[in-house]
C-alpha cells in the first residue's frame, strides 16, 4: 500500500491570477470583467462564422420584412456551399451570448445548397422578430456526425455609420445586458493607426487602435458610467483619409427596445 504527500499549492501562480483578474476588473469594470471571463477567456468560446468548417459557407437571404402587432417580423431563407447534400443535418438557432444552440430542427440541403425543409421541396423559412437595434442572431447547421458545422450571423437592424471615402463601422450587442457591444470597421488604409474617441454620458475618452492588412478592426465596449443605469454613448473614428461617428444607446433600453 502507497501514499502520495498532498502536492503543495503553487502560490506564485495562484498570486498571479489573483492580480490579473484584478487588473481586469479595474481595467473593464464588472460588466467588462463579466464579459471577458465568460466569453473571451473562456476555453470553450462561442460559435461564430469564424468557427465554420473550413470550406464551408452558409448565408442568409432576407426574404420579406412586415409588420404584425406593431413589431417587424423578417422572414429568411438559407443557401449553402461547400456541403454536399446528405441527410442527418440538424439546424440550430444561437440568441446572443449562447453558446448552445436552442430549437433543433432537421433539414436537408438540394443540389444548389438551398436549406429545405426535411423531406420536402419547399425552402425551410426562419421567422425571426423582437429584435433590438444592433442585437444579432446566429444559425449553426450541424451534420449527425459533428464532421459538418457551419454557421451564419444577421443583425435584422443593424446600427452602422458610413464616412466619406467608404469606411464603415458598424456595432453589435454582444450581451443581454446592453453592456457590452463589439465595434466593428472597414474601409480604412490597411494597418494605419485610427484615433477614436467615445464620450458615454460625459466620460470621454481617447484611445488608438491599429487596422490589420485589410484597413479592418474589431474592439470590445463596455459603455456604463458610474451613477447611471442606461444612457448613449458617441465614439469618433478618425483616419487618415475617412473619418465618421457612431452613436448607439446601452444599459436596460438597448435590449428592451423592439423593434
């Protein structure tokens, strides 16, 4: 009969973290720390077109866009490419911050990569309302197999500016809390350094972001102020050959405003 002496902590390390998750706190503050443990630190991230299989592509085409009972109710239908048609693929829908497909349903995919509805030869429709502005949605077609996994984003209102020369922001709710917003840029000279600066409710601040090879960025915002539960916030991009301003509302409101 053996034993093994208990191994001692490793303090260093235990101290280590302690002051990053410190200096993450301070630096985001809790909606941003909430944020960054959940979502960007986490070891099993979110699905996201970016996680496709390699190969594979899936779009959504908007197909009609009404009003019923005072809301927008916008229908889409799918296309892929990239998967050959083939049975046991099942559709799943993904809210904001989900990391788990809800809904499953299973369809099946003709010769020009069209999403049907299961042993049918009508087109499956996705009916999507209660939308706020700039809050996404993702669909993920998953084959039995887990071989297959391709997903596909749309934000039904979209919040995005455009300058002069072409550059474009746009911004997308990445919580159910209105918190937290991802920023998004395209259309600037490739790997210049843009000047931002954001003013949420009077707390300005300026800071620098340098583009990637394709004149693109992509930052994370947590916009609340102290002393305030909801409000707007402004940020200003200017480069070296286009600049605008993008404005949107955060806290309760963000979320609860349907459009």
């Amino acid at each position: 009969m053996t034993s093994q002496v208990p191994k001692k902590p490793n303090w260093l390390l235990l101290i280590g973290l302690a002051i990053a998750s410190i200096c993450v706190l301070s630096a985001l503050g809790v909606a941003g720390a909430i944020y960054y443990f959940r979502y960007i630190a986490n070891p099993n991230p979110l699905p996201s077109v970016e996680s496709s299989t390699p190969g594979t592509e899936m779009i959504l085409m908007e197909i009609d866009r009404s009003i019923e009972n005072g809301k927008t109710v916008v229908l889409y239908e799918m296309k892929t490419s990239g998967i050959d048609p083939q049975k046991g693929l099942t559709l799943n829908y993904y809210p904001v911050g989900s990391s788990e497909g809800s809904s499953p349903v299973e369809v099946d995919i003709d010769t020009t990569g069209q999403v049907m509805q299961l042993n049918s030869n009508s087109p499956f429709v996705a009916s999507m309302y209660e939308f706020a502005k700039g809050q996404p949605f993702l669909f993920g077609l998953i084959s039995s197999d887990k071989q297959i996994q391709v997903f596909a984003k749309e934000v039904p209102f979209p919040i995005v500016a455009s300058g002069e020369n072409s550059c474009q922001i746009s911004v997308e709710l990445t919580d159910l809390s209105g918190t937290a917003f991802m920023i998004q840029g395209e259309g600037f000279i490739p790997q210049e350094i843009l000047n931002y600066t954001s003013n949420s409710e009077g707390e300005i601040h300026n800071n620098t972001i340098k583009l990637d090879e394709n004149g693109k960025f992509r930052l994370f915002m947590f916009p609340a102020v102290i002393g305030k539960l909801s409000g707007m916030n402004k940020i200003r991009f200017v480069g070296q050959h286009c600049e605008t301003t993008v404005e949107y509302e955060w806290g309760p409101p963000a979320i609860e405003n349907k459009q």
